[in-house]
C-alpha cells in the first residue's frame, strides 16, 4: 500500500503541533463554553419573559450534565436567584404540603416551586415520564395559574385554602428519546410555549477548533484532578475519539466518555504524566474486558464452524463483513459473513433469501432491490435475463439490515452470472445507487479489524485486506497493529468510488467495455450461449408431432 493509503487509515494530526506545544498555557473551557447553541440558548431563555417559561435540552439524563447546566444557569442569572434541581418528582415534593389536625393548619412545608419562586427549576425528562400526573399541575403553575399546596392528611381537610402563584421558570433535560416521549405526553410543548436547544456530542476539529478542544480538555483533568497529559497522550486520546464518533475529524465532547478513560489512565500512570502508552493501555484493557464474544465468532471460524475462506477464488461467493451488536454487551465488535449466489435457467427472478426467510429487514431488502437494478441497467438488456439468481449470507441465524452488503451482493450475482471466480483473500464492504457508484456505511473500523483477526489466524499472505468506499476512509481510526500491518503490505485496504473500480480488484478482469475478457462482456456472451442452445423436444411435444 502507499504511504497515502496508510496515514489515510488512522487520524493525523500533525498540522496541529503547534496548538499541542502550546497546550499547558492554555486556560480552561467548561462543558458550556464548548456549546456555543446551548449557551446562547440558556442566555436567552434568561432574557425572555412572558410566555415562554419552559426549555427542553436534548442531553444525557444524569447528574452530572444536569449539574453543569445548572452551574452554568447559576452564573448567567446571579447568587441571588434560586436555580433549583431535584431527584425525585411527586406531588408533595413539588407542590409542597400543609399539616393539618381538626381542620387547623399546623405546618407549613414548602415544595419545589416555594424554593425555585423567582427563579429556575431543573428537572430530569425521565421523572417527568415517570411521574406523569404531575406534569399537568406543574404546567399550569410555570404559566402563572392558581395552585394549591397538598394536604398531608387528606382526612383533615380545612375549610378554605388559599391559591399560589409562581414566577417559575422550568428546565427539563433528556435524551431525545425521553423529549419525544414529552411531546407526545403534551403537543402543546414545541407550539411556541418552549425554548429548545441540545448538548452537542461532538466537534468538529480545525484550525480554530483545536484550541477549543485542547482547552475543554484541561478543564476535564482539572475537574477530575487528572495528572497532566503529554502530547503523545493527548493525540492518542484524540485517536481514541476519533473512533468513537466514528470521524477522524471530529472529538467527542461527552463528559462521561472522556471522565472513564483518564481516571484509568490516572491509574495506569500511578500520579504521574499520562502519555500514549498509558491511554492505549486503557483501550486495550477494555476491549479485553469484553472481548469474550469476539473471540468466539473467531475461534468458531477457526475450528471450520463457520466457513470463511481468506484463500484461493471462489464462483458466485465473497466475504462480506458485518457488524455485531449483542444486547448487554458494550461494544459491537466485526465479523465477515460468506455472502453467495447461484444461478439457474429461469425468468430473471433474484431471489433474496433474507427476505423470503424473514431475517431481512426494510433497508437491506431496499438495498438488494438497488443493487438488482443497477446490474439490469448495466447489462443494457431487451428482454428479461434469463437466469434466476438465490442470493443469501450463509451460516446466518438471526435478522441482517442495513444497505452495507449491497456491493457484496452485487459482486457474488455478477460472478455467478459471469462464471468468473471471485478472490477470497478480499472482503467487501458498502451500498450501491443505481448509477454503480459506491457509498459510505457504517461499522467500517469493527468490519476491518473483524477481517483482519481472521487473515492474520489463518496467515497473512500479502495479498489479503478489504474493498471500501473510499467516501469512508475518514471514518477510519483502526487499531495500532492493524496499521502497522497495511504499513508493512501484510494487510491492504482498497478504497474505491464506482463498481467499475471493485470488480478488477475480485476479479482480475475489467466490468465492462469493449473488451471480450470484461464481465458484461461474458455475461452476455453466456446470456447468447443460452438463447441459441435448442431445447430438447419434450416427450408431449413429441407426441404431439407424431399425431398430427
């Protein structure tokens, strides 16, 4: 492989080296000055009066967050006003309760809004779910209406209870899933009666980005006391993020994500600087805390449970990849799939077993109809192909989506068409238009690393790797010895933009043009082959022929 195509693998950062000389004078950003929506959303909210007394913000729905908006709403609007949050949510706690004995009120104990009246109460979507009965009450008190405390002993009613009102001000943070569930419990929400704004969970990375980035960084090591961060280290916790938003050009901002991996580097370095090999150590180590799966899927390919050639060539058949995700389990993790296809005399037909079987779901079914239309449009056809065709990922036991073996399932139908056999020392990975141009999917770092554990079990031989959208190849952020493979040529990858670009690669021969040897060229010749073989006479048409 190029040198191009190695760095292309994993993010670089070498344009930033000054930013990343400069990072221990540089002063510290909180979670809120790295949301520039967020914060300008929060100021307004501030600034309004009148009806808008509600804002939804899309975050995680945990503590922390909420304790760094309500931080950061604090510091907007002043000590002197109350920005309340809270941890449970039922009528008392909100309301407040009066104590009463023979009608007499005895007590008086305030609730959530007594203690937010003038100012701001924070509250989590889930409780909201949670507590539904509440919401309608509490609606009715952020917008200025009568409400009542509640009485502690219903039994002792008293005879007159005077109204409050609240100059309240409601925050309600959660996930979007949870804020989805709060429209549908109220429409009136996203009618005008709410501000809305989100925690975003990336950023993208540039010039003037960096800085931001490097900056939030320091104030996450100061929060947590984390030991300082060597620029190897930093880089490698940038490579780490580029992985899990799955961009090499963007970091993750999410606090939790950030918080887990430096205090175990905190424990790796034992107090002292944390550099690159701390912060790989961690990966490392966690991967092998969950890897019980993945080396499974590879020790049953191993031992011949599963049949995944990575020699030789193959009619009709190639290694797709795929990506697995188990209930309960952390990650996903990769893993190639034997995709095949065989051809008989028929109407033209392309069977999608998936499908059929009820294993296939609406995109992939969407996909193997795309990737069906392309090849008729290819083969520029008057009539009806005459061959049917049964397409189907074997050894599979449980339902496949998605679009990303569509190129897969193109290649495997053009080999069985053709009769030209495929190089099983390849995999194929990505969707295809109608037009035969090649695009991105997701998984692509599990997909590679699921290929390359098999290849380098059953021995490399140079010649092995995966064919890739080249749209994807900033997704790309592989593990170091993944990298140092493809550097060495042990390992390849073969990123690529149209079909007329991938099928060479599987097949050494050109897809289409005026050359015999390209594969329209013998599928077409095999499609003629067919059209002037004479059918035998069958036995009634024989019959028939004698008698009249």
């Amino acid at each position: 492989m190029t040198q191009e195509i190695w760095r292309a693998v994993t993010p670089q950062y070498d344009d930033y080296a000054e930013h990343f000389n400069s990072y221990s004078s540089l002063s510290e950003k909180t979670l809120l000055d790295v949301q520039p929506r967020l914060s300008m959303t929060l100021s307004q909210f501030v600034e309004m009066e009148g009806f808008t007394r509600l804002l939804l913000i899309n975050s995680p729905d945990n503590t922390i967050y909420r304790g760094e908006i309500k931080s950061n709403l604090q510091q907007i609007v002043g000590g002197n006003t109350p920005v309340i949050s809270t941890e449970t949510l039922d009528m008392k706690t909100v309301f407040g309760q009066l104590v009463t004995e023979h009608g007499k009120i005895i007590d008086s104990i305030p609730g959530l809004l007594d203690k937010a009246n003038g100012g701001y109460l924070i509250v989590s979507a889930n409780l909201l779910l949670i507590s539904p009965a509440v919401w309608p009450l509490l609606k009715a008190a952020v917008l200025g209406e009568d409400t009542y405390p509640i009485l502690s002993n219903p039994k002792s009613p008293i005879a007159e209870m005077k109204p409050k009102q609240y100059q309240v001000k409601l925050v309600i943070i959660g996930d979007r899933n949870q804020l989805g569930d709060i429209d549908y419990l109220d429409a009136d929400i996203h009618s005008g009666l709410c501000l809305y704004s989100e925690v975003e969970s990336d950023l993208k990375i540039d010039a003037n980005s960096i800085v931001d980035y490097l900056s939030y960084l320091k104030w996450i090591c100061h929060q947590y006391d984390i030991p300082t961060l060597t620029i190897s280290g930093i880089q490698a916790l940038m490579r780490a993020g580029a992985r899990y938003t799955e961009d090499q050009h963007y970091a993750p901002l999410c606090l939790m994500w950030h918080r887990a991996i430096l205090v175990e580097c905190k424990h790796k370095a034992a107090g002292r600087t944390i550099d690159e090999n701390h912060v790989e150590a961690v990966i490392s180590d966690r991967y092998f805390r969950a890897s019980y799966l993945p080396e499974r899927a590879i020790d049953d390919i191993l031992d011949g449970q599963v049949i995944i050639e990575t020699r030789g060539a193959q009619i009709g058949q190639v290694n797709g990849l795929t990506v697995v995700d188990v209930a309960g389990h952390p990650i996903s993790y990769g893993e190639p799939a034997r995709i095949s296809c065989v051809i008989h005399f028929g109407d033209g037909d392309i069977a999608d077993v998936e499908r059929k079987a009820e294993l296939g779901g609406n995109l992939h079914a969407k996909g193997m109809m795309i990737m069906q239309a392309f090849v008729s449009s290819a083969l520029d056809l008057d009539m009806p192909l005459p061959f049917s065709a049964s397409i189907v990922f074997e050894q599979s036991y449980s339902e496949v989506d998605g679009d990303s073996a569509s190129l897969a399932e193109l290649c495997s139908l053009v080999s069985a068409l053709s009769g030209l056999p495929i190089d099983q020392q390849k995999a194929v990975t990505g969707a295809v238009d109608q037009f035969g141009r090649v695009q991105a999917v997701g998984g692509l770092n599990e997909k590679i690393e699921g290929f390359y554990r098999v290849c380098e079990h059953h021995g490399f031989t140079g010649k092995q790797g995966v064919v890739m959208p080249q749209s994807n190849l900033k997704h790309l952020a592989l593990h170091p010895a993944v990298v140092k493979s493809i550097q060495s040529g042990e390992f390849n990858i073969w990123p690529v933009a149209t079909v007329d670009e991938v099928i060479p690669l599987l097949m050494n021969k050109p897809f289409r043009g005026n050359d015999e040897n390209s594969v329209l060229s013998q599928i077409a010749e095999r499609i003629d082959s067919f059209e002037k073989h004479e059918q035998p006479m069958s036995l009634i048409e024989r019959l028939k022929n004698w008698l009249f």
